[in-house]
C-alpha cells in the first residue's frame, strides 16, 4: 500500500460585505467563477492559476489552485560530495509548482480549503480577488471565518461548577488590533488581559484560572467571568487572528443522563475543525499536482463532516 501524508484542511465561511453598502447580491460562489481560469501574480513573484474541477457534490464548486514559483528557490546538494548547486530550471518560463484544492458548499456557504505552506493562503485569494475588482462601486470586503461547532461549547453551558480554565494568546499585539474597535463588554475584561501583557512586553498572554476544590470553594469559578472570556475569545476564532488563539481550556462537573457526576475537561479550540485531512500519495519527486487524488480526497473530507454542518447551519 503507498505510503501517504496528512494535509490539513481549513473550514471557514466566506464572509462577504458591500463597502459602500450596496445591498449583497455577490456570492463566493460568483468569485470562484470570476476568477476561474485567470492567472495573477502577486509581488513576490508567485504566479496563481483557478481551476474548477467537475463534481457531482450538489451546490457544491470544487477546484484547483495552482502555485507557481520563479523566485528565491532553494538549490539542490549532492549527498554524497557535499555540493551545493542551483537546479537545473529556467525562471523565464518555468517554476516549482504546487496545489491547493477546495470545496465550497454554496447553500451552506462552507469552504474547504487544503493548507499547502508552499502554495496559496486564503489571504492570497483575498488579495487575487481585490485585484480583480476595479470597480469601487462593485467592490466587496472578503474574508474567510472558522466554522465553530457547538458541541464542547453547550457542555460548558452544562457545566453547574467549574474548576479550572486557561486561556493562551500569541501575539497579543496583533489579537489586540483585531478586537481593538469591538464595542460590546463581552470583550473588555480580555482586552484588559492583552493591554497588560503587551505593556510587559510578552509574546504570549496565559489566563490560568483555579478553584481549590468543592470543600474549600463550594461554587467554584464565577460562571458569569468565565463565560465573557469564552465569548470574547470565540468571537476572535471567528477572525483571520484565529490561528493565535493556542489554548481555551474548562474544566468542571457536568451532570449527566445516569446522574454521574465527572469531572471533565472541554476543549474549546476542537470546536473549529481543527483536525479535519486529506490524505495524498507520498512520492520522492512528484510528476503531477496530484488533481484526481485532491479532488477525491476534498469531497470524501466533506461527506466526512456535511451532517455536522448541516446541523450548524440549516
């Protein structure tokens, strides 16, 4: 059997506002197709290429982006005499080539999207599309939100005492501008908790919150706190600063149907598909980008979780 390895696969929702406030009658679904079969290529030199695939996936676009690089490249060495030497390429009209494949479910308006650190990111398909849109009064905002499941989420609500929580945010400084104009008080006490860490000039601000037990501190964290820093923090998964969001952690009683009384941990990052793959050929030099096996494997991903988020969002 050939051996294979995992690629991770984003679940988001493409998030879609007028900036003049025109009333939205433009679907991702209509960007995918405007940018089908066009080439663009960004200032660093890397050339990117849409490609819609067929599919038999009702409502659904499933393609290809293709990744071409003709700058910086990485020389080749010689195991055995140790030399270091350029590859055998002409950067005029080639490169090193690489894939990403998506799906995306226009009813439940869910993207799919294969992460490939040498190919295109989803901010690149946010750049490729301003490009695209020469008309201020065409123009939409684009970004791309984490699906958040409800499950770990509702057993929290469930929980009648907590005991533990711990929070960790990279890049506080970052995080920070994200919510920075957020008005609501869900997030104030989290700001609070960012500005302090960036005033002592941290990399990573760590909430780690502590009830001695039910003898010494009978009801436990207060469920009113604990919840505002779960709903601020979730309202930052829903944003491109997301991936800085390393730890949101509970851990408390829930009763359940046979009345046991466990104590149990939640973990909260699990909640944004975090562990969902596809699963591709390995091969010591690869002779193609491996289309029919991204496709396959992009809509086996998504039968894999469609239940879920039909649940999600119908």
């Amino acid at each position: 059997m050939a051996q294979t390895i995992k690629k991770r696969v984003d679940v988001v929702t493409p998030y879609m506002k007028s900036i003049n406030n025109i009333e939205n009658d433009v679907s991702f679904a209509d960007i995918l197709n405007l940018l089908n079969g066009k080439k663009y290529t960004n200032q660093t030199g890397k050339q990117y290429e849409f490609h819609l695939q067929h599919t038999d996936k009702p409502n659904c676009l499933v393609g290809i982006i293709i990744t071409t690089q003709d700058k910086d490249l990485a020389p080749k060495k010689n195991k055995i005499t140790d030399v270091i030497s350029p590859i055998e390429l002409n950067p005029e009209i080639e490169g090193l080539a690489y894939a990403n494949v998506f799906l995306y479910d226009g009813n439940l308006n869910v993207l799919l999207y294969e992460v490939n650190r040498n190919g295109c990111f989803l901010n690149n398909i946010i750049e490729i599309y301003n490009n695209e849109t020469i008309d201020e009064e065409d123009k939409y905002s684009l970004e791309f939100l984490a699906v958040v499941r409800k499950a770990e989420y509702e057993r929290f609500l469930n929980m009648y005492y907590i005991k533990e929580f711990e929070l960790d945010i990279a890049e506080p400084r970052a995080v920070l501008r994200e919510i920075q104009d957020t008005e609501d008080g869900i997030g104030a006490a989290l700001k609070k908790h960012l500005e302090a860490g960036i005033k002592a000039n941290t990399d990573k601000v760590t909430l780690h919150y502590t009830a001695a037990g039910k003898k010494t501190n009978p009801q436990g964290l207060k469920r009113t706190r604990i919840k505002r820093m779960i709903d601020a923090t979730r309202q930052i998964l829903q944003t491109p600063q997301r991936g800085n969001v390393e730890e949101l952690r509970v851990k408390g009683y829930v009763e359940d149907v046979e009345n046991i009384k466990a104590l149990q941990p939640i973990n909260l990052i699990a909640d944004t598909f975090r562990t969902l793959y596809i699963n591709l050929p390995t091969a010591i030099i690869h002779i193609n980008l491996q289309i029919d096996d991204r496709k396959v494997e992009i809509e086996r991903a998504y039968e894999k979780i469609k239940p879920e988020l039909q649940r999600i969002f119908e």
